[in-house]
C-alpha cells in the first residue's frame, strides 16, 4: 500500500465535499489502488468553526504550513485569483503536484502557471475546473488526444440553463433567478453566470486543450436580455431558448462564442434541463461525441478533484 | 521529436482506418505531442492485394516478424480470438505495450492476458474495444476513478439499435435486418449482435472496470423476438423500444442484464437512435454521467486505437 499525502487549500463547499469524499472512498481506494490518502493539513479561513468530520488539529490559517510540508500533491480549492495563485505558484516552486478546480485562475494565468508546472516537472490537474462532475478535460486530454477537434457545442453555466429553464415553464426572470439563488445554483452576485462570462472561461479553457490555434475572437452575450415574449417566439418554431458556448475554427484560428440561441428541439442540447452540462465534441474521425451530468456541486466536484489526485498518483 | 515505433497486425477496416489516420493526423502528434509516429510493419492475410495509400514493403504474412522486431507498441486489430491471443501473448512476453480494439479476446481471457502484462511491466490499451470512438473506458477508468459506480446501463450494440429503429419507422424485422447489412452495420451472420452477446461481452467488459465485484448473474435476450405489435404496444404507452444493457449490484456482487425494455420516450437512452452508443454512467458522488457517439466504424475506431498509443507514449 503506498502512501499519498494531500495538502488541502480551502474548506467550503468543494473542499469540504473533497474530506468527505476522501473518508467514504478510503476502503475502496486502498483495496483496488492499494493506495491510503491521507490529508495532512486544511487551510480555512477560521480555525475555530467546527466543522463536522474534521479533526480540529489539521485546520490552519497559514497557507504556507499546508504548501511547505511534505505533501505529495496540493489541492487548491480556496477560489478566486489572487491568493490562490500565489498559492499555486508556491507549491510549484516546492516541487509539489497541483490539483485545482479554480477555472478564474487558469483562465486568467492558466499558461504561466503550465508553464512554470512543466519547468519544474509537476502536474496540474484541473478536471474540476471545468463542467464539475462531467469528466471532459480527460476526454479532450486523452480520449480524443488522437482526433482532429474541429468544433466544441456546449452548455457550460449550469445556472443560466436552470433560469431559462424555469423561463420555459412561464416564470419571470427575476422570479426565475430568484428560484436558483434559493436552491444555491446562483451566487448572491449572479453577474458572471447571467452574463455568459463564466461560460466563456470554461470554453476558453477547452478550446486551449482541444485546438492548436490562436484565439481570433470573443464574444459574449448574457441571458439577461431573455424576455417571456422571445420564449414564445421560440416555442412558435418548435425551438427552445439555450445559451450556447461554440467555439469553431475560422480563419487563423479559433472563434469563442457564447449566447442565447433557438434551438430546435430535436438537438441534442435543446434536451439539457434545470442546472445540467453538456458538451458536444465534434472529431473529424469520430464525428460527433456528447457527454452530459452535474457541471457544479459538492460532491460532483469533489470527485473530479480525486480523479486528479489519483492520476497523480501514478507520477509520486 | 521522440520517434514511437508501431507494430500493426491487421489491415482490415479497423487497420486500415489506423494506417489513414496516423498519416494525416502526423504533423499535428509532430507539432503538439513532439511525438514522430512511425508504422513500421503489418501484419496482413494476403501481402499481395493493392492498398491505396500504404507502402507495400511494410506488409508481410508472418506475425512474429511483426511482433519480434523492436517496436514501442504493437496494435492488435486482427479481431477472433485464437490467433489474437497469441500474437498478444508473445507481444508481451516480448515486453511490449499492445492496444487491441478486439473485445471478443479480453471477455474470453482478459484477466489472464491483463495479469501477464502486469507481471511483465507493460499496458494493454482497449479503449477501442468498447464502443468505438466514444471513450468510456477512459472515463471509466480515470475520470470517475474517484468515485464508486452504482450502476451503468446502455445501449451497446449500435446494429441492434439500428434494427429497432427501423422497426420503430414500420419496418419488419428481416427488411430492417437487410437494411442494416445493406449498410455495413451488420455482420454477414449477424447472430451475435442481435442475440444480445456482443452487447452482454461489452458490458462484461464495462462492469470489470467499475466494480471491485464479481458478476453473479447474466441475463441476455436478443431483439429477434420484438415484432410490430410489440412496437405498437410500446407506442400506445408513450414508450420505445431498446435493447439495453445493464450492470447494477446486487446481494453479493453485480448483476449483468441485456435485452429489449420500454423506455418512456424522455428518458435519455430512449432518444438514441439508429447506429449510436450511449452509456449512462451512475456514480455516487457525481449523478448521472451520459456519454453517446459513434460506437463503430472503421474511423471512429482507429481514434479510440491511436488515443491509446498516444496514452503509452508517455511510459516509453
């Protein structure tokens, strides 16, 4: 049985879910991987709320006491830019493998820190950073490594599908994004989700992995504008409302686009309701591949984040 | 550039497929992977038939000549079962890495020829065993790796779908039979996809993957029983028919059930129609997971082939 040890960089929703996955899979990871995971260190923000299934000792306000210890592999689920890489970057430099589901962070720095991971001959497993549960990073990564990708088709904001959604039913949007923010898909500022911007972040980072081909144009349009009278126009088409990701090549390059779109309701993404993902990957030889699940959550992301953890641990 | 020498028996559909794609996939491997892929001999029936596009000095009728030169992997897509298994066999003893699309070899002596590579420190890659271009066996195997799998139902055999599809349009079941060989999605003797076997070796195949269980009980019914009366009946209930295949635990294991059920038409493998595969995947962490794409076909296949020694060339 080898041993892995985990430095944990933040305790919210992923983090906590990531503990808590990590105690229910330990028998099954021991007998099939013969591998014990161990966390070694938390960091959070207050040491002092009690959190349950946690040992008190392993909590700790200083990042530095997670990233400087001997651990095997950091997960960095702490969010946000700022510090978190700062976080990162340290653990790169300490020789340290990095697991992260930080989509602002590698959208923002995803090349420098690659760059500084492969300088220093790490890894930096970000399945989680993109669609949570639904394993597409690997796909992309592995499974279609042999195949040309001539064009991505997704729905990558769990909570603009769960608002249009509700739109379809007759809700208003404000009663509609009131609906998601009771049951937690919406943040208390939704700006980056309604927008379209946290669907394009996620598509920037699929279109880095799927094409080898500079980025020529943007552009991003949010579900905001989305009235009860353009849904009945759709519905009068036979089409539904969704905001769609696509990313193309075109000329010298790659074109992101995402925005509300009608869509006949025979497509494949037409059928994709309430907060669930979905990507459609299209390879010149295998034509045409879809894949579909919880793009968010607790525990789909915490998964994501040991499948990483796990792969990794084929390198220590 | 590191060079990545293959050895190829077989230049049938599968085969040559490969042969294609390597060659036009070359430059973007070069570019991307700094990986130079060379096919340096195959093995074929007849060295004398015209190939279009492929050198005739590299064919020849003798397996070993193929397998005992020092080739990085050797790539086994004769298909049967007898002469396969020991070209494999001696491709490991001879330490190489192999990648196989034949299915029929790993459900009859899989854990036998995965021991033998174990013991002999080299990887049998399969992804193109299962389903062909779709890459369920990596997401099996890596992106779901951290979490435990409940249950995986699907449709597996894309002739069977194909037929029933048909049917579904008011054909009998012999015209839609013709109709499928007509298209080359079915075999000559096509006993083996539509009694259900082909789907039960795949998901016997799938279970092994996602389960630390044994199988307990197989059920396989084939679809050559479903007349149109049987389609009405499902029709009048706001269902279709579809040959599924199940893998769910039970009492002291896992159970293996394939055969046609009714489905209500909004569940998401009674959409699947005609020659496509999909695979719901139901992990206790992250829900319900649905991949669906090209289960066949000499390209999509060769993808799911070439993906798998892109996955090697990394231990090489």
């Amino acid at each position: 049985v080898k041993r892995l040890r985990i430095g944990l960089l933040g305790c919210g929703t992923v983090g906590g879910g990531f503990v808590a996955l990590v105690d229910r899979e330990r028998d099954r990871l021991r007998s099939r991987y013969s591998l014990d995971l161990t966390i070694d260190r938390i960091l959070v923000r207050d040491a002092g709320k009690e959190r349950r299934g946690i040992d008190p000792a392993l909590l700790t306000t200083c990042a530095t006491e997670v990233i400087d210890r001997d651990c095997d592999v950091i997960v960095e689920v702490v969010g946000g830019v700022h510090s978190a890489g700062t976080y990162v970057r340290r653990a790169i430099r300490q020789g340290r493998h990095v697991v992260t589901a930080n989509k602002a962070l590698l959208a923002a720095t995803g090349s420098e820190l690659f760059g500084a991971a492969a300088a220093r001959g790490v890894t930096i497993g970000f399945e989680a950073s993109v669609c949570g549960g639904v394993p597409v990073i690997g796909v992309l990564r592995r499974g279609l490594a042999g195949d040309s990708i001539e064009s991505i088709t997704g729905i990558l904001n769990g909570t603009s599908n769960f608002i249009l959604s509700r739109l379809h039913e007759g809700l208003g949007f404000a009663e509609a994004l009131a609906c998601a923010q009771e049951l937690g898909f919406a943040e208390a500022d939704p700006a980056l989700d309604v927008s379209g911007q946290d669907a394009a972040q996620k598509l920037r980072i699929l279109a880095g992995l799927a094409f080898d081909a500079p980025i020529r144009r943007t552009t991003v349009v949010g579900i905001d504008g989305i009235t009860p009278g353009i849904i009945q126009n759709a519905r009068s088409r036979g089409c539904v409302v969704r905001s769609v990701a696509e990313a193309t090549r075109v000329a010298g390059g790659i074109e992101l686009r995402v925005g509300p779109k009608f869509l006949a309701a025979t497509e494949p993404l037409a059928r994709i309701v309430d907060e669930t993902n979905a990507i459609v990957i299209r390879g010149r030889a295998v034509g045409e591949i879809v894949l579909s699940g919880r793009g968010a959550g607790s525990m789909p992301t915490a998964a994501a984040v040991l499948a990483d953890v796990l792969d990794i641990s084929c390198l220590t």
